[in-house]
C-alpha cells in the first residue's frame, strides 16, 4: 500500500483581502471567557499587530482561577469576575453581562472560550453583534466535546467555525470555518492543538466579516 504523506493542510472559507480586512473605525469589543484564554490572546495579538482594527474594553471571566485573566493583565486589559455560580438564574448573570458590557461601552461580544449557554437577555441585548468560535464545522458535532464527537464518529475532516450567536446552541449564522483533515494516530489533544491554531487565524478575521456585514 503507497504511503500517505504526512501533511495536513487547512481551507478557510471565505478567503480575505487585505482590503475587505480594512476597518476605517476600532471596533470596541467585549471578550467573554472561561478557561486559558488563548482565542482572547490571538484576537489582542492580532490588534497589537494591526491586523484587526480594535480595542478590547472588558474581558468578563467566571471561573475564579482561569488562566484568561492572566493573559489580560498582561495586555493591561480591565478584567471583571462574575461568578455563575453567585446566580440563581442564567437570565440573571447574562443581565449582569449586559450591564457590565454597557458600562464599558461595548459594541461587540466575543465569545472566546465561553462555557456558558447564553440567553435571549444577552442576545437580544446586542442583535447580531454576539459572535462565538466552536471547535467543528457546523451544523457538525455541536455542544461540549466536538472533537471527542468527530473522533468518535470517524470522520475524515472537522475544524472551526465562527458564527453569530442566537439561542439555540451553536446554531447562529456562520461567518467563517475552516477545516482541518483527521490523522489516523490523532487524539483528542494532537487535533485540538491543530484545530487550535485555525481558531487563531480565522477568529480575528470573522470579527471583521461580522462588522462589515452588521455595521
């Protein structure tokens, strides 16, 4: 049997030019963030590098010791801790959300590694300015564990996708996706990793998309 050469290349769907990637006016962006943070740092490592004309306002964690906050004292980007577990009701903390976003005069929300469901309180409050990143192509594989689901399921390809956010989970209009192949030897850890680094690109540039389509 022939060899299967080890590579694994990437398509992101759609491509951009520079020029489509040009934004006259920073957006002001609020990161939503659960865990390491590391789609919250390639999207302050994309503006840093004039990649993405913007500015992050707040970075909101709920978790007391996530890695996230961290990464944002380094970027001296003002954090706020709003504990899920303080709230009865997720109605109440994605009001809390919505109020500390306002405070800071947010326009754009970005999900980067939120572990939360989120309610119509915070998507209503920001129509069509929620943006979340999801570890599949969707409608593939949504919900927790999309890498463990797309292993399981054998297929060949999964990847990324940046979509709106609206009630149903995972389920919001896509902006942009991109696929990344399945090895034979993967686990879950070698394709997050390679899955990962498509997140970093194409997150940033969603961002844009999004602003050009919803302005």
């Amino acid at each position: 049997m022939t060899a299967v050469p080890d590579f694994t290349p990437s398509l992101i769907s759609p491509q951009l030019s520079e020029a489509e990637l040009f934004l006259e006016q920073p957006l002001k962006l609020g990161v939503l963030a659960s865990g390491s943070g590391s789609n919250f740092e390639a999207i302050a490592q994309a503006i840093a590098n004039k990649e993405l004309n913007a500015v992050i306002q707040v970075l909101i964690y709920n978790i007391p010791d996530a890695k996230v906050k961290e990464r944002a004292d380094r970027w001296n980007i003002p954090t706020v801790f709003l504990n899920h577990r303080d709230y009865k009701k997720r109605e109440d903390l994605d009001q809390a959300i919505v109020n500390t976003l306002k405070d800071y005069q947010v326009e754009w929300v970005i999900m980067a590694g939120w572990m939360r469901i989120v309610t119509e309180v915070l998507v209503n409050a920001f129509p069509n300015h929620v943006i979340n990143i999801h570890p599949s192509i969707l409608p593939s594989f949504k919900g927790i564990h999309a890498i463990e689901q797309a292993l399981q399921a054998k297929v060949k390809v999964t990847g990324c996708t940046v979509h709106l956010v609206s009630v149903e989970v995972d389920s919001g209009p896509i902006l942009m996706q991109a696929v990344v192949p399945i090895l034979n030897d993967d686990t879950p850890e070698t394709l997050h990793a390679r899955i990962q680094v498509q997140e970093h690109r194409i997150f940033p540039q969603a961002i844009v998309l999004a602003a050009k389509l919803f302005e």
